[in-house]
C-alpha cells in the first residue's frame, strides 16, 4: 500500500538501464487535428441498434490518414525514420504507411520487407504528399518545397538553432512536433528520441577511441610481459556518458567519470566507474533533467580536476550539452597538450561547439600526438540500432497524439505541448514553463562542503530498537503459537525471506524484466495449493474440486508462460558471437531428481517428500539468483522450470491420487501449459513485458480460488481446531492480497497494451475512497470471525475479494503507465505473500518458501528498480 502511494505521488519510478522500453506500448493522449482533412464525428452503434452508444469522437481516423517515410538526405545520414516491423505496426491501426524507395537501404532494411509489412514503396513526391511526414534530421533547404500544405512533420528540429527553417515551415502552414523537444517527464521516457540516440552515441564513442588506440582496452598478464589496462574519463554523465561508461567498462578499462550532478554519483558507480567530485556545493541539476550552466568558480575548479586527469588517462569522452547554449568548453588546450603521445578524445558535443577546445567538428585528425575524434554522426554509423530505436519512439509518439485510433492535436496534454512548435504555421515555441517548475532562478550559489555532525549514539541506539523489536515479536508469536506445525512453518518463512531478501540485490539492470517474469512463472507453484484440493474422479465431484482444479489449470497456463516468456527476454541479449549453449542438458539432473525421488517413494522412505520439497525451493533459490547476472540468467530460467516440475510431482508423490484424478489433474496441466505456450509463442517481442502483467493476474486468481475451496473444505474443523484462527486469518489474508493482485495485473496489462489510457486516472476523493475500501476490508474480517457460521464467512471471503478487486482498479489506475513495471514488482512481490499464507494454512513447506522467496526479492526488486528511477529523472 505504501509502495503504490509512492508510485502514483511520483516519488518513486522504474528505469532498468532502460534496456526493456516496451513497457509503456503506447500512450492515448488527446491531441488536435490539423486542417488538412476535416475533423469528423465517429458515433459507435450497437450491432443490433442504429442508435448511438457513445459520444461523439473528435479527431481525424487512422485510416483516413497517409504516413510518409522520405529518405534521408543529410550528408552522411544512414538512418531511417521507420523500420518493418513498426510498419507492421501502424499499418494494423488503419495508417496508410508511404515510404521512399531505397530510404532503408543504408540501414539494411530492403523495400520489399516494407512492402511484406503492408507499406506502399514509391517516389519522393508522392512520399511528401502525405499527411503526417516522419524524418529523423531536419529538412533540407531542397526538401521543404515538396510537402503538402497544412501537413504534419515529426523529426529531430532543434528550433533554437534553426529559426530561418522554421520561418520556411510556417509559409506551408505546416503542423511541426520536434522529437527533441519532448518533455523529459515521467509517462514521456518511451518516445524520448534524445536519449535513444545518446545511448548509441556513447556506445560508439567508445569504439571508435577503441580503434584509434594503440593499445588494448583490457589489462593482460602474458609471457611477452605485463600490458596495463587503459585508463578512460568520460566527462558528463547523462545517457551517453553512462553508455560509455557501461561500453569501456564491459572492455576491460579503468573508468573514471564526472558530472556536476551530485545525483549521477550512484548511476555512475553501478556501472563499474569512479565518480570524480568537486569540493564546492554547487548542483548541476537544471530544468528537463539537463544541467545547468555553472558558475565561474566551479568552472575554474573543474578545468583543475580536468588538468590533473588528463596527465594520467589515455582516453578522455566529453558528452555536456545544455539546450538552446553553445556545449561549455571543459577541456583546454594545455590539457590536451599534456596527455600522452597515442591518447586519444572523443568529443560528443563538437555539433554544439565541443567540450574540448582542439576539437575540429566533423573530422578525425591528430594534433600533438593525440587523435581527436569529432565525428557528428555517431548514432548513424549504427544504423540499423539506431533507426530501430527512434521508430520505437517516434511511432508510439504519433499514437499518442489522439485517442481512440484519432488523430487529434490537445494543447492541454502536456507532452503535446512541450513538442509542438509550429501548429498550422503558428510559432508555439517555446512552451510555457510547467505548472511544477519555478519560472525564476537564483544566481549559484558557491560554498564549501562542510562535513555533517554525526550522532552515533542515535544511530546506533535507532539499529539496537529495531533489533529489539524484531526479535521480541518471535518471543510474542512464540507465545502465541497454537502447535509446532505453525513454529516450524514461521521459522521456515524468516529463513527463506532473509535469503529472497539478499538474493536479488546485485541483479544487473538490464535483467530487471527478465527476473521479474522468472518469479511471476515461479509464483505459479500455486498449482499446488489447487492440486491438494483436487478430488472426485475424471471431473470434480463438489464445488471445493471444482475451485481447486479451476486455480490449477489457471496455474498451469501461468507457468509454461511465464518460463517461456522469460526465456524469448533472454533470448534477445543473445549475440551471433556467443558461443553455443546446451541447456538440454540440465534435463540431466532434472531426471535424476525426478527419477530418484519417484524410486525412493516406491521403496516408502517416508521423509523422502520433504527432501524432495527442499530440492524444489532450493532450485528457486537458484533461479532468482541466476537471474540476477547475465552470465547465468539461462541457467537461472532452467533452475526454476526444475523447481516448479520437481515440487509439483513431489506433491502428487505425497497425494497418491487414484487414477481417476490423476488423470483430472493432468488435463488441467496439460490444458493450462498448451495455452500458455501458444500465448507466450505467439505474441510480439515487444509485448513480452505487458504479457507478464497478464499471467501475473492468474496468480491472484487462483489464489482467491484456492483460499475459498480451502475455507469450504476446512470449515467443519474450525470448531475444534487450535489453530482454526491462524488457518482463517491466512485464508482472509490470502484472498485479499490475491483479489488486489488480480485486478492490479489487470490493469497493469490494459496500460502497458494500450487498451487502456496510460494517463493517471485521479478521482476525486480517492484517498477517501481507498480508505473506505480498506475500512470495508477491515470491517468484513471483523464480521468473518464474530460469527462463526459458513454462510457468514463465505460472504465476508465474497466481500473482501469485491473490495480488494476495487481496491487494485483504483491503486493501479491512479498511476501512469510508463510506472506500470515497478507496479507490477510490487504486486509480483504481493502474490508472494499469499502464496505464503497458503503454504500456512495448507501447511506446506513448499509454498511457504517459495511464497517468502517471491514476496522478499520482490519488495527489494521494487525498491531497486524505484531507486534506480529516481537517480535517472534526476539526471
């Protein structure tokens, strides 16, 4: 709950080096249309009514509309605006997509896989006579003669810098968004075009100093002798200076890097670098997440640091840039003059002046024995990368712009508003400020750091509190403990939370998603709870069976998924290069486990289940551990397919079903694992993350399930059971969490799909709202163990899963949906929770582990991903 407060009050987020930004499909933002076409009314009617069902639809439809792909003209420019699978894409939503012959050559995409996507190939005038043009560089002097009047252009402008093209723009009454332009806020990070590019940028910097330097990257210890690892600093550390960081550190070099924002420190530090620092307390920290000019003394202190570093490094990467200014000059001359004969620089700023004084724009030449490299088309000598990443972006940025499958321009969005700079020839440059932002800035101010008093009495009497507090409530469930099954079962829960808990804390950010879906599959072992429950004969003989089999085979489909779907994330970091894998070979210990403890339940060894159970939670252990590197992420996926299989036949091993039911439950894990497979196989790589969110809600689902067929098979031992309490107050627990977790997913996955809209839906009094659905929750526990009666605690279960299911529509619904991933952690790590109260009120040591397992690495998950968020919006 707390969590979720803090995601929709914007103070927490999600990044994970933003290797997966196909969380947030797409946004449906009102936008107006242009005057091009006339807007029309679209009624929607009821296939058995001519009258109308909904209100009327402003906006201009997808199909009455005609993209255009020209080719890129820009001297050196090899990128395109759209690739074919994006073609694909649009086409589905009515486009009528045109694209330039030959304009994907250079980035490898031939005319035919366009035309394969749906796309019309055809010549460059035809091309700029459609409605909306997307361009990556700004138009040519030669180009803005050829489009239509009153059309839409959305491509890289810089207005700042090209005031005479935008005079020439706004005589064709043209309609200009500027994809540097889009706001860097929150639910805006999925068509942030600026930063795609720097990603690349800083990729390629760090080749291109790689092939101009004399020596290797990496440290080596050989019999010809000891050659030392270079020694690289990246000044700057936005997107491409953390990418460069990331490139030289993955190569083998000593990395050092600066940035004026205090904030970066910890970005700068998880990529493998050394954070330089300034003892002056002055903040970088300027508007839109840039920095902001600096004052002359900061200025002078770093061009010191500067001096010093460049005696003692080989490589030196400039990426400051601040909008609408000439880039600051941070390297001088006399720096460069006294860097070691083979050094070499890289100046990622030289379109904007440079960083580094010697720096000549657009060329590569040596000067004093050090190789400048002033290239201004980095993110164009990778292509193919490149183009694919702003086609991500600028196509979900085009389908923001309206809703309902409209195109329609609202001045009131925003990130519209920040984008758009000519609206029909009208100058809209530049945005007012944003309501948040303070439109006055006071001049630096510049002071020594002074080292802050530290209490370490209060520290540490603050760590001997909670300490005290931790163990003094095991005296007080000890004290409370109705048998040694609930003894053994909480000691069994402490001991696998603390090592979920301390699993997951060095997972890279790039296998954030992976781990998370790895952990969803996992949390599938819900199954059991179901399988337990079974009974009857081919089919399920009581309402009890027919709940239980239904949160099986709901599992079951939750399972082969989830394993599948993080093995097609996985396999997207896979490289031509790699060396060949053979994971079927891990099927080896799986047999032998399997097989071994089907033998060993044959002789009737009677502790052989538990044994088996160990192996199981042990095997899940090592799956969130695996996932957390990437060298053994494949094997982690293989250790939580073991654990799942091995803990579920390890439960029909202590069941002993008859055939009759075995046969039922394996229909229902067949069943449930076809359907599965099939929708992780044939959904689009793009929509692997949101389908996590999907799978996601059949874990809460089927732990409602569960909870209620338990309640209804249980019932007749309340009266005289010891623990009847704590087996009531998991089953209410379970329900509540599962119902949050079900509609939450839900939720999540309408977002991030696009079938819903992505923008917070804030409701009016909805923290009273929540309070009363919290208060009702409250209130039916109250009831469900006043009155002792079946009909009673049935209804309260029914109430508490309508109120929770409510409670997850408007916790999930108030948040954006570029926030919907660390949603889904923290609801992954809820899941976790209930199934725990399973595994108590079943009494089973497997689901209890596993249910700790999922619900600690998932708060920890959550909290990383939040705090890698922050540090990233700050910057």
């Amino acid at each position: 709950m707390i969590l979720f407060k803090l995601i929709e009050d914007k103070s927490i987020f999600f990044l994970g080096k933003r290797t997966f930004r196909t969380w947030s499909r797409r946004r449906a933002s009102a936008v107006q249309t242009k005057p091009a076409v006339k807007p029309v009314e679209v009624v929607a009617k009821d296939s058995k009514s001519t009258q109308a069902a909904s209100p009327t639809q402003i906006g201009i439809p997808y199909n009455r509309l005609t993209v255009g792909i020209p080719k890129e003209v820009w001297p050196n420019e090899r990128r395109v605006s759209l690739t074919p699978g994006v073609t694909a894409a649009l086409v589905k939503k009515g486009f009528q997509v045109r694209l330039e012959e030959g304009a994907g050559l250079s980035a490898k995409f031939r005319d035919a896989d366009y035309e394969a996507k749906g796309a019309k190939v055809t010549n460059q005038k035809e091309v700029f006579e459609s409605d909306i043009i997307l361009k990556i560089r700004q138009p040519l002097e030669n180009e803005i003669n050829l489009f239509k009047p009153n059309s839409t252009l959305i491509s890289f402008i810089h207005p700042g810098q090209n005031q005479a093209l935008l005079q020439k723009l706004a005589e064709k009454q043209l309609t200009v968004f500027g994809m540097d332009c889009v706001p860097r806020i929150s639910r805006a990070q999925v068509y942030d075009a600026l930063s795609s590019m720097a990603n690349i940028a800083g990729y390629r910097a760090v080749i291109e100093a790689a092939g101009h330097f004399g020596r290797f990257f990496a440290g080596q210890i050989t019999a010809a002798g000891k050659v030392p690892p270079a020694k690289v600093l990246i000044i700057g550390g936005g997107v491409a200076g953390l990418s460069a960081c990331g490139q030289a550190r993955n190569m083998g070099a000593i990395v050092r890097a600066f940035d004026t924002r205090a904030a970066v420190k910890e970005q700068v530090e998880s990529m493998g670098a050394e954070f330089l620092t300034i003892k002056m307390d002055e903040s970088g920290e300027g508007a839109g997440g840039y920095a902001k000019e600096m004052s002359p003394e900061f200025i002078k202190a770093e061009h010191d640091l500067f001096a010093k570093q460049a005696k003692e490094v080989d490589i030196i990467i400039t990426t400051a840039l601040i909008p609408g200014i000439k880039a600051p000059l941070l390297v001088l001359k006399e720096h460069i003059e006294s860097m070691k004969p083979g050094s070499v620089v890289v100046d990622l700023a030289a379109e904007s002046g440079g960083n580094i004084e010697t720096t000549r724009p657009g060329e590569i030449y040596t000067y004093n024995d050090v190789v400048h490299i002033g290239l201004t088309d980095l993110p164009s000598r990778l292509p193919t990368q490149s183009s694919t990443l702003y086609a991500n972006n600028v196509s979900k940025f085009l389908l923001s712009i309206g809703e309902k499958d409209h195109f329609y321009i609202n001045l009131d969005d925003e990130v519209v508003r920040g984008s758009i700079i000519l609206q029909n020839g009208k100058n809209l440059w530049p945005p007012p400020p944003p309501k948040h932002h303070a439109t006055t800035t006071k001049a630096p101010v510049v002071k020594k750091i002074e080292p802050k008093a530290v209490d370490h009495f209060r520290e540490t009497m603050k760590s001997a509190m909670i300490y005290s507090g931790g163990l003094g409530s095991l005296v007080v469930l000890g004290a409370v403990a109705p048998n040694p099954a609930f003894t053994t079962m909480a000691t069994t829960l402490s001991l696998a939370g603390i090592v979920g808990y301390h699993t997951v804390w060095s997972v890279t950010p790039a296998l954030h998603s992976p781990l998370m879906s790895v952990t969803n599959a996992i949390s599938g072992i819900t199954a059991v709870g179901g399988l337990l429950q079974m009974g009857g004969g081919l089919y399920p003989s009581n309402s009890v069976e027919a709940l239980a089999a239904t949160a099986a085979f709901i599992s079951f489909i939750n399972i082969s998924g989830g394993f599948l779907v993080t093995q097609r994330m996985l396999d997207m970091f896979k490289r031509p290069t790699d060396p060949p894998e053979h994971m079927y070979l891990y099927g080896i210990p799986a047999a032998a486990f399997v097989g071994g403890y089907i033998y060993a339940m044959a002789k009737g060894y009677p502790e052989i289940h538990q044994m088996a159970y160990l192996g199981s939670s042990l095997c899940c252990v090592g799956a969130l551990g695996g996932l957390s590197n990437q060298k053994t992420s494949r094997l982690g996926n293989s250790l939580g397919i073991i654990g799942v299989g091995s803990g579920l036949v390890a439960t029909l091993g202590m069941m002993n079903p008859s055939a009759e039911v075995l046969t039922q439950m394996a229909a229902a894990a067949i069943g449930g694992s076809a359907i599965g497979t099939v929708i992780a196989k044939k959904i689009e790589i793009t929509d692997l993350p949101q389908l996590v969110a999907a799978f996601h809600s059949l874990v809460g689902a089927a732990a409602v399930l569960t909870c209620l067929a338990t309640y209804v098979h249980d019932f007749p031992s309340f009266a005289t059971a010891t623990d009847a309490n704590v087996i009531k107050t998991a089953l209410f627990l379970g329900t509540f969490i599962g119902g949050v977790t079900f509609s939450g997913s839900l939720i999540a996955y309408g977002k991030l799909q696009g079938l819903l809209k992505s923008s917070p839906m804030l409701l009016p009094g909805r923290h009273a709202l929540n309070a009363a659905l919290l208060a009702g929750n409250v209130g039916a526990m109250a009831y469900y163990f006043l009155d002792p009666s079946m009909a009673v605690g049935l209804s309260m279960l029914g109430t508490t899963t309508a109120l929770s299911c409510a409670m997850g529509v408007t916790l999930t619904s108030a948040i954006g949906g570029a926030d919907m991933p660390v949603v889904i952690t923290v609801l992954n790590s809820y899941s976790g929770w209930a199934l725990c109260a399973e595994g108590f009120m079943l009494n089973n040591n497997l689901m209890t582990v596993v249910g700790a397992l999922i619900g600690s690495s998932g708060a920890i998950l959550s909290y990383i991903m939040c705090k890698t968020y922050v540090v990233f919006l700050r910057r």
